[in-house]
C-alpha cells in the first residue's frame, strides 16, 4: 500500500496564514486608522511567553517588500545577517540580534526566523509604519492601543521587553496597562 505524503508548507507561509488571520480578528480601526492605504505588521501567536514591543514598522511595507511573506524573507532575515560588532545597536535588527541572541545563529537561517517568532511575540506600539507620518507619534499609536491589549491578553506572557518610549510611556504610565 502507497501512503500519501502530507506536504508541508514552508515554515514562513504557516506564519504568514496564522498572522494575517490573527489581524483580520484584532486589528479593527478600519475608518480611525492613521495609515488605511499601509498593511499592519503582526505576526501571529503561538504562546509565547516573551513579548517585544518596539515603536513601528520602520519602513514596511516598502517597494521591495509589500506583504509580510516578503518581510521576513528579505527585511528580517537580511537585517539579523547583518549584525554589527558594536555593543550599541545598529538598527531593530541589531537589537534583536543582541537582546535575544539564543534565537539567532551566528549566520542567521529562515529558521532562525521561525524560531525566534515562536518563542517571541513581536509587536509595535503602532501597528503600521510612521516614518512619513508628521505629527505627534504618541496619537498614532494610542489608536493601536486596543488591538495591543488584545495581544496581550492572548498572549499571556510572564516577560515584556519594551523598545519605545512610546509603548514605556502609555503601557507604564497613562493606561498602566502592565
């Protein structure tokens, strides 16, 4: 008897289904959203228990990279190859690099990606990027605020590590929300 081998989906395409039906459920701004025309950077949970919060999105999406699959094969895998000598960190993939160095090898794999994805639930105090965006940022991302609670709430994590005065400012002090 032939057995039917089950094909698996790439590691980055099971991320990318959960994450981008884990966002239709929590981001719901839809006519309030400070950048409708830009695609939210979520990814998805898989119970992790540590949870990173940076600013934004720097610049995605971008001309190169329009959706999250393209994201985490070129931005991300590029930015973790790309780690500085310095103890000071270069850029977000830097910090990552050196907050989280357990999760990245020394020349950094899709793997390495996967990997750190599930074991760290990455966020943004603002879900799309505000690098063209004039103004006070702090508005921008208070109109996340409800979809970081749900992050949170699903995620349950016993660590957050907090990357933006931003997310210090209205996690810590104004909603107090940890």
């Amino acid at each position: 008897m032939i057995g039917r081998k089950r094909i698996r989906k790439t590691d980055f395409e099971e991320i990318v289904m959960k994450a981008e039906d884990w966002r239709g459920r929590i981001c719901t701004c839809d006519d309030r959203c400070y950048s409708p025309e830009k695609e939210a950077l979520i990814f998805p949970p898989f119970q992790q228990k540590i949870v990173f919060i940076s600013e934004s999105p720097y610049n995605f999406p971008n001309e190169e990279c329009k959706t999250l699959y393209e994201f985490l094969e070129k931005d991300f895998l590029e930015g973790v190859k790309k780690k500085t000598e310095s103890m000071i960190p270069a850029n977000i993939f830097d910090f990552l690099c050196k907050t989280f160095r357990p999760a990245f090898s020394s020349s950094p794999t899709k793997g390495d990606i996967e990997k750190f994805l599930r074991h760290i639930y990455w966020t943004h105090a603002a879900k799309k990027s505000l690098k063209c965006l004039k103004g006070n940022r702090k508005k921008y991302a208070e109109q996340c605020y409800e979809t970081t609670i749900k992050e949170l709430k699903e995620t349950h994590p016993r660590l957050i590590v907090i990357a933006s005065s931003t997310a210090c400012r209205y996690c810590l002090i104004e909603k107090k929300i940890l």
